[in-house]
C-alpha cells in the first residue's frame, strides 16, 4: 500500500512538474530593432540624468553607435563604416567557424563603449543591460551567446582605442573660459553667469572633417550699437520679436529648447530642469523615422551611426566658430543699451553666440537623414513626448531643421545671421558625411 502511494505521489508530482513548464510564459526574443532603438533609449536617459554638455553626449553618442553598427552589419555582410572615418583601426572581422547572435553583439558593443567612453549612472546602465543579456540567454545556446560577447567586445577594443586617442581627455582640466568684457565680445549671461562651456572642443579628432576649420564661415558683423548699423539690427529685431512672440512662436520656442540643464529660479530657491540634449533629440528623431520606415536591424544601425556623426561632426565644426569670434549673446547687448530688465524667453546658454549650435547639428543630422531616406519624408516627432509632454508633426527633415534653427531667435538666445549661417555650415558637415561615407568619394 504505501509503495503504491509513493509509486501514485510521484506520478503526480512529474505530471505536476510538467503541467507547470508547459503553462510557464515563453520567453520570447528580442526584435533586433527593436533593441537597438531601446539601447540609444537607454543611453539618452542616462545622459540626461548624468547632465552632459550638448558636445559630451554627441561623443557619448557617436562612439556607442559605431560601435553597435560595426558588429550588427555581418548581418547582410554591409560594409565598414570606421573604414571611411578619421583614426580607427581596422575592425575584427567574425570566426567563420562560430555561430553569431549580431543584435546581441551589437549590444555588448555599444554597453561596452558607452560604459568606458564618459557614462557615470553605470549601474542604471548595467539593470538594462542584465535585462537584455538575461533575453538573449533564454533563447540562444551557450556558444553562440559567450561568441558573440567576445565579438562585441573585440568591436568595442577598436572603438575604445581612437576614443582614447581623440583629444578628450587632454581637454579637460583646461582653466575656465570667462570671456571678455570688450564691447561685443562674449561675456557670462544671467541669469547664473556660467563659464563658458567646452571652449576647446575645437580640438577633437572629427570623424570626416580635414580640421575643425573646414567649414569655418565669414565673420559676423561688427558690433557697432548705432542705430541703423548691421550689428544693431541684428539686435533689434531679436528684441521686437520678443516683445510680439505669438504662441506658435512661444511652442516652437519652448519645443526646441533642448538645454540639459536649466537653472530655474523662484523667488529665493533655486532648482535644475534636466532635460534632452539636442543632439539626443536627433538621436529620438532617427528613431522615430527608423520605426515609421521599418528599417532592417542593419539599417537602423546605420542610421543611428550616421547621424550620431553628423551630430558629433557638427558640433566640432560650431564650437571652432564659436570661441574664434567669442560673439556676445542678445542678452547682453539688450540689457547693456536697450531695456537693462529684459530677459529672453528661453535661458541662454552658457557660450558665445556665433553661430548656432543647434542650427549647426540639426541641420547636419537632417541632411543625412534625407540621404538615408527621402525628400519630402513627413514624419511625427514624439522624441521629447516624455520629457516636455510635447509633440509636433513636419513635412519633411528639412523643415523641422529650418524650424529648430529659427526657435532660437524666437527663444532670444540667436540673432537671424548666428541660425541662417549656422544650417549653411550644419549643410556642408552633413553633405561631407553622405560623401565620405555613403558616397564613398
């Protein structure tokens, strides 16, 4: 009797055991795009967190996103991009011997970079990552999985070797830029009187570009505070603009604005709105066309390394321009001979005026956007949705360039010459990418 009982116990404890596994929820892998969108997600969020400078996250930005591509591409055997960049070595190439999981080399490539390129919130990172490499360990065998570790690694060596090499590290300790109070030159703007920010990022190692110089524009005009001149024009209509802004104005303003961190000021406190970069707002702007266009994994890679680039690129070539003229900021002129109460409708930021930087790099990233998809390609931009509670849609990638560019007059921080010069310069850095790269000239 009790060996019957225990013979019966175990027949329904296997059954049971059984039963169970059958009902648990499969763990489904991973879409490949759907990882690579999520990863430069990720990576936005922690920038915005950890607070970096608009030229530190496009760096932040452009080596991750090589780096994901490089492995991803053997996916369709789709060729190098490094290949056709300034100062990387070459890529390892995959074992033919050996079974690959791309996505998820792509990913250990890009964690890896990110990790090691300037990240500081590492342990947020790491949570994600354990949640994507706990997927990939559901659904690929071990040899398979531990190859393709290894192989984003080997990638990631690569990317890491020129990313040392780039001049970033030797720019920082750099005494503090402070400006000049000669007339017309840059000075520290309220309300908070910065420093100015990464006054010497004219000396990376760009990623197509001869020289920082390259694209180096004319000078602005003269300051000259007589009514009817060039400079005092300028000057003049930044502050009439402000003094009529609709609300149209005020949204497209308000949308663009993308300063990481504002200091707002209340009465006697003081408190920091963190917010999207400009640059990651192009990274979600390439997402958000990724997902409308249902690009392949390899596509989309390749869309995020591309712009990242022109992001990257551009921001070397506005920053040369920007602390070689050191031009003074609307603010300062206004206050200094028109109305010493006015403050512009968006904070300035804390560095010289010309050209625009957002003018610059929106207009770059558009460019080889259009390259990499079409003319005329509407589109929503729902990127800045969870930060600012805002959407917006366009006609093409050109005009929400031209309307990025022109936010900053109506914010008060950019004379018209600083935006229309700034997305002539923005133009040739995305033009040099289409051409180095996809153009293979």
């Amino acid at each position: 009797m009790k060996k019957n009982f225990r013979y019966m116990a175990s027949v329904f404890l296997l059954a049971s055991i059984i039963l169970f596994a059958c009902n648990q929820p499969e763990t489904k892998k991973l879409d490949s795009v759907d990882v690579l969108i999520n990863n430069e997600d990720q990576l936005t969020q922690i920038i915005i967190y950890d607070v970096f400078t608009p030229p530190v996250a496009s760096r932040i930005y452009v080596y991750s996103s090589i780096a994901a591509y490089e492995a991803i591409r053997h996916m369709d055997n789709s060729p190098s991009i490094s290949d056709k960049l300034n100062g990387f070595d070459k890529m390892p190439l995959p074992d033919p011997s050996k079974k690959y999981d791309y996505t998820l080399a792509a990913s250990e490539a890009f964690f890896k970079v990110a990790r090691n390129v300037k990240v500081f919130s590492v342990d947020s990172l790491k949570n994600y990552e354990k949640s994507v490499y706990d997927n990939y360990k559901a659904n690929l065998d071990e040899a398979t999985y531990n190859a393709s570790i290894a192989f984003g690694d080997t990638i990631a060596a690569v990317v890491l070797k020129r990313a040392k090499a780039d001049g970033y590290f030797a720019s920082r300790g750099k005494k503090k830029y402070l400006g000049s109070n000669e007339p017309g030159q840059w000075r520290p703007t309220p309300p908070d009187y910065l420093d100015g920010v990464e006054w010497c990022w004219n000396t990376m190692k760009p990623m197509v570009l001869d020289s920082a110089s390259q694209f180096a524009p004319v000078s602005p005009p003269k300051y000259d505070t007589k009514p009817g001149t060039p400079f005092y024009n300028l000057v003049k209509e930044v502050y009439d603009i402000d003094k009529n802004l609709t609300d149209e104005q005020k949204l497209i303003a308000k949308y663009w604005d993308d300063n990481p961190f504002v200091i707002e000021h209340s009465g006697h406190m003081v408190f920091g709105n963190k917010k999207i970069t400009p640059g990651g707002h192009w990274m979600g702007i390439a997402s958000q066309i990724i997902k409308q266009e249902k690009a392949s994994p390899v596509k989309a890679a390749q869309t995020f390394a591309l712009t990242s680039i022109a992001l990257y690129d551009g921001f070397i070539s506005c920053w040369d321009e920007k602390y070689r003229s050191s031009y003074v900021r609307p603010v300062t002129v206004i206050k200094d001979i028109m109305d010493k109460d006015w403050m512009p409708y968006l904070q300035t930021p804390p560095f010289p005026e010309y050209t625009s930087g957002h003018s610059t790099i929106t207009a770059s990233a558009a460019t080889v956007l259009t390259k990499l998809y079409r003319d005329n390609l509407a589109f929503e931009d729902s990127s800045d949705y969870k930060y600012i509670g805002l959407k917006r849609k366009f006609t093409s990638l050109s005009a929400a360039a031209e309307e990025c560019s022109m936010s900053r007059v109506y914010g008060g921080i950019h004379y018209t010459i600083s935006v229309n010069t700034g997305a002539a310069m923005g133009k040739q850095v995305g033009g040099l990418v289409v051409k180095k790269v996809l153009e293979n000239k």
